[in-house]
C-alpha cells in the first residue's frame, strides 16, 4: 500500500508536536507539511497529494469546521478538539473520525485504522468506466476492466456513497450512491424496494407486504415508502 500523504493543522505547539509524532510512529503514514492556522493551509493552493487531514476545530481566524468545508476534495479528515460537543457538527462537513484532547495514541490507532479501512475501499471501489452497448458495462477492479452484463444482476445494495452490484456468485462495489444509478437509463429494469435496496424486475420470484424473495433465494426487506414500485 501507499503511503498515507498527511497534513497537521493545530495551533497549540504542544497538541501539534504530540500528533506529529504519532503521526510519524505510523510507518504508513507519510507528513507532508504542518501548519499553525487556516491562512497558512489555504496558501497551498493544491491538495490533490493529500489523502488525509488532522484538523484542529478551535484555529484561530479561520476554524477548522469552515477551513474543513474549503478543502472538501480532501478524502479524510479527522477533527482534534477540547470541547466534545462540536461532534455533530464535524461529522456535518463529512469527518472520518473525532479526537478529543487529550489524545492518546491507543485511541489514535484506531483513527489510524479507520483511515486505512476508508482509503483502501475509497482505492479499490470499483468506478465507472465506460459502458458498451445497452446490456453491458465495464468497471474497474484495481488496474483491470471487468465487463459485466446488467441482466445477470440480481440487486443493488446502497452503502452511503456505495453502491454494491450483487450477481449470484460476486459482488462489485461502486463509488456511487444508489439513487444517482437509478437515475441512469440503462437501470430502468430495476425497482428500488427499500432506501438500500433495488432489484432487477425479472428476478423476483415472489413478494409479500415485508420482503421480496428473488430468484437466487435472497430475501430483501421492503421499505414501506417503496412498496407502491411493485406495483407494475
């Protein structure tokens, strides 16, 4: 695996030399530059190396919920704070992980986890690509292209900005969510039966008030404010 490209912003000397140096204990991990306030961060101009952030809410100037909703492109950021109660509104500007002072480097190893977990689906998520004919379309799996035909699928499962494309022996995971592919033409065989799930129409064996019973076997939940699309 990569490594992990960092930046630190804090402003107490003391809090920014502690996360620095557990920063650096994680052999995956990779500084690329530390800083003491907003202004300083936004002088950088271009973040596309960076894979991570830590990021102080309580900056002087420019805090860190709105300096976090400048840098959105970022793909982690994890907020450090004293006050608890700023954890709503961090994960409102889509934060990966909350540290509150003191931080020991227990609890940072989890974070450190998280990081890894995240940017390793974030790596591998099988994106689009490009599509061929009515029927078919290619994704990517690492540095290869996998054709898949759309009538073979059997659901869609939403994971928040995750889409999984379920066959009968395999799975693929898209980065995108699953009312965004509903909305492509090329989905219109498939019926959204619940808010993390659609199924292709021509696999259903059979339904009820609760579930749907698919060809394969597979039972999925209705939603209730779903159930009037398996009206066709």
């Amino acid at each position: 695996m990569k490594k992990i490209r960092v930046i630190i912003v804090e402003d107490d000397e003391l809090d920014r030399l502690l996360i620095t140096s557990f920063v650096k204990r994680i052999e995956d991990f990779e500084v690329l530059a530390i800083y003491e306030d907003a202004e300083s961060v936004l002088e950088r101009n271009n973040f596309d190396d960076v894979d991570c952030m830590f990021l102080d809410i309580d900056l002087p100037g420019i805090n860190g919920l709105s300096l976090r909703k400048e840098l959105e492109k970022i793909p982690v950021c994890v907020f450090i704070t004293s006050h608890p109660d700023y954890a709503v509104d961090s994960f409102e500007v889509d934060a990966l992980d909350f540290l509150v002072k003191p931080i020991n480097f227990e609890r940072f190893e989890k974070t450190v986890q998280r990081i890894k977990d995240y940017l390793e689906i974030n790596n591998k998520a099988e994106l689009y690509d490009n599509y061929l004919g009515e029927d078919v379309i290619f994704i990517k799996v690492g540095n290869k292209e996998v054709k898949i035909k759309l009538h073979e699928l059997n659901y869609l499962e939403g994971l928040k900005d995750y889409t999984l494309l379920v066959l009968n022996q395999q799975k693929y995971c898209v980065l995108s969510n699953i009312g965004k592919i509903l909305q492509e033409e090329r989905f219109k065989t498939f019926i959204r039966i619940h808010r993390s799930y659609a199924v292709q129409k021509s696999m259903i064996a059979n339904y009820d008030n609760h579930n749907v019973e698919l060809n394969s076997n597979v039972k999925l939940p209705i939603g209730r404010n779903f159930r009037k699309n398996l009206d066709f």
